[in-house]
C-alpha cells in the first residue's frame, strides 16, 4: 500500500524504473488496494461506535428490536382471535425472545393459555407481567380476575377487579364483573352495591362527556390543534355542573340507547326479584326494555313478576 503513495505517473515511472513493463501495478490494482483500506477504515470505525455504544446507535437497536417484537405479537393476535391459540403461543414466544420485558405479549399469551385450558401457565406469565415497571396494571388484574372467575375463585377475583378500579379500564364493566361474582354466591347486597355503582358511572353524564373525549384521542391524533383542546379537557376534573352550559343532547341520546345500560338495569331486576322487591324489581326491568326493547330476559321476567304483583293485590 505504501508504495502507491510515492509511485510517479506511468510513463516516468517506466523510464526510471528497472522492472519490465508487465511488473508495474495496474490501475485495477491501485483501485483494488484503495477499496480494500476504505473497507479497514470502515470496519475501524463500526469497531470504535461499537465500544462507545453512543445514545443514536442504542435508540436504533431499541427501535429494531420494538417493530421485530411487534411484528410477532401482531401475528399472535392475529391467531388469538381466529382461535388459532397454540399458533398464538408460538409467536407470542418468539416476541418474548426478542423482547423479554414485553408485557402486552405476556398477557395475551397467558389468554390464550388459558383458552386452551393451561390456566396454571395464564396466572404465572400475568404474575410475572405485574412485575415490569411500565406495564399496564389494570389490563394484568382484569386478565388475572377473568382466569380466577374461570377458576371459580370468586374472592380473589372479586380482589382482582378491584385492583382495576381507577386505572384505564371501564369502571362500569368492572363493578358489573364484580356483581356478578357476589350476585353467583347469594351476596345480594353486595352485588346490589356494585351493579347501582355501574349504572351511576354509565348515566353520569360528565363521565360519557370523558368517554367521548378518549374516543376523540384516536379520531384528531393528527390534528394538533383539537388533540390539545381535548387532553386539556381530559385533564380538568369535569363535572354535571361544568356542562350544564351545553346542549347535551347528543350524549343523553347515547345514554337512553345503550344496551349495556339495559344489562345493568337488567341485573338489577334480578336482585331486587331475588330480594322480594317486587316494585324495585318491575321497574328496573322496565327501564331495560325503554333501552332495549327486544331484550327477551326483560320482557319474561317482566310478565312474571307483573302476574306476581296482580295476584298479590288480589289476595
């Protein structure tokens, strides 16, 4: 290589030069040894960023490692809701392998263990989810919860969804779950307790106004003016009275038309029927069948308990 730094043209070079013509270096072979010292400087260098491992080059990684591992999970998902769930496993594996700490994979693969009836193996890997740092607790105890009430654990379900309250998870669902659980062992106050807090979350229409905002996140996440105005709104403590002002038609409309207000109503009438309380009874039914019209448990334990009151008057 040294050579090629002290080499004079061609033509002057073969004048002064003792060696025959065909010994000279060729140009091919002056452009081969420059491509072969570019190359050692190239490989010099990634071996120096390799052991200074700056900040832009483990981003990199980190980012190579986040779309690999996603792209896996996405397959698994994919799978799970085709009930394809051994399938689910097996990429949601390969996720965990790229990314050990990644715990949306963890959960959805401890679901699909438990649809396959290893629930053992479910409660293990959602144990395990709830102990890295940033995952999404109230997913990991309702997932956790559901995998108990499979169980028949009823009160370390019940302990489960409670531990959701007050995370991103749907309150409402979470006290109707709850219901459920106390309303299967004949804990009927309970159960009342939890399904009257459902149905106050779901008509309260401050918190329907914050339901409309999440939903709205999504739907302007690239229009920076409106997804600012919406976070600020998301970020007051919004009450009934905040909202008195505005014509809140649209979100009452909702509310008089939504079924899962009418399984609440519905749950209801069953514990009051289960109390004695007729009335109570008749008259959360009714308000189910304002809402859903079609709802057959309604419209049958409707007439029951209606023919029960009219004998009761005549008797």
């Amino acid at each position: 290589m040294f050579y090629l730094f002290f080499t004079t043209p061609a033509e002057q070079s073969r004048k002064k030069s003792k060696l025959p013509r065909h010994k000279m270096p060729s140009r091919s072979q002056a452009n081969l040894t420059w491509c072969l010292m570019l190359i050692w400087l190239v490989l010099i260098s990634f071996g120096a960023v390799s052991t200074l491992n700056p900040e832009w080059l483990k981003k990199l990684a980190r980012h190579g490692v986040e779309a690999e591992s996603l792209d896996c999970k996405n397959f698994g998902d994919d799978f799970l809701i085709h009930n394809n769930f051994k399938r689910a496993i097996t990429h949601y594996r390969k996720a965990l392998e790229i990314k050990p700490d990644y715990a949306d994979a963890m959960v959805n693969m401890a679901i699909a263990y438990s649809r396959i009836g290893n629930e053992a193996k479910g409660i293990q890997l959602l144990k395990q989810a709830l102990q890295i740092k940033d995952s999404d607790k109230g997913v990991i105890y309702y997932t956790l919860a559901e995998i108990l009430e499979k169980q028949n654990k009823i009160n370390e379900s019940i302990r489960c969804y409670q531990k959701t309250l007050g995370t991103k998870v749907e309150e409402f669902l979470v006290y109707r779950k709850i219901g459920s659980l106390y309303f299967s062992v004949k804990e009927h106050e309970e159960a009342k307790k939890a399904f009257e807090m459902s149905l106050a979350i779901q008509t309260d229409l401050s918190l329907s106004y914050k339901t409309m905002l999440k939903a709205g996140l999504s739907g302007y996440k690239d229009d920076t003016l409106h997804l600012q105005i919406i976070k600020e709104q998301l970020a007051d403590d919004i009450t009934s009275e905040d909202l008195s002002s505005y014509d809140l038609e649209i979100i009452r409309r909702e509310l008089q038309n939504n079924p899962e207000i009418a399984k609440t109503h519905n749950h209801l009438g069953f514990i009051y029927t289960a109390q004695g309380d007729i009335t109570k009874a008749i008259e959360h039914f009714q308000n189910s069948l304002q809402i859903w019209p079609g709802n057959r448990d309604a419209v049958e334990y409707l007439k029951h308990l209606q023919k029960q009151a009219s004998n009761k008057k005549q008797g």
